[in-house]
C-alpha cells in the first residue's frame, strides 16, 4: 500500500507543491491529494515518477504491510 504521509512529508520537505508533483507524474493535483491521503492509489509508472521526482526509490514510498498486521 502506498504511504501518503510519506509523499507528502518528502514534497513538503524538498518545496514542491501539489500541483508541480501531480504534474511530473501525468496525474490532476486532485488525485495527488487522494493518493497523499490514502483515498485512493494509483499505477505503478505513475508512483515511480512520484519517486523519481522526490528522489527516492518506489520501495520507500511503500507501507510496510507486515509492520501494520
């Protein structure tokens, strides 16, 4: 499951707003805040140009699942 909270501390963090990363992945401002909200996901072409844009790996961008079980 992707980790919004994560997207969203690492935009905050490097200064891009919500609409310069929705833009770099091909996806509407709005549907970066479900993603950053956890409303809902989204393809993996579009959360590796999420990752690429922050400069992280798809990995890091994902919840551990066995940690919340």
């Amino acid at each position: 499951m992707i980790d919004g909270n994560r997207i969203r501390a690492l935009r905050v963090e490097q200064g891009f707003s919500q609409e310069e990363l929705a833009d770099h992945a091909g996806i509407r401002p709005t549907m970066m805040g479900y993603i950053e909200r956890g409303v809902k996901t989204t393809t993996a072409d579009v959360l590796k140009r999420i990752a690429d844009k922050l400069g992280c790996t798809v990995d890091s961008l994902l919840r551990d699942t066995e940690a919340t079980a």
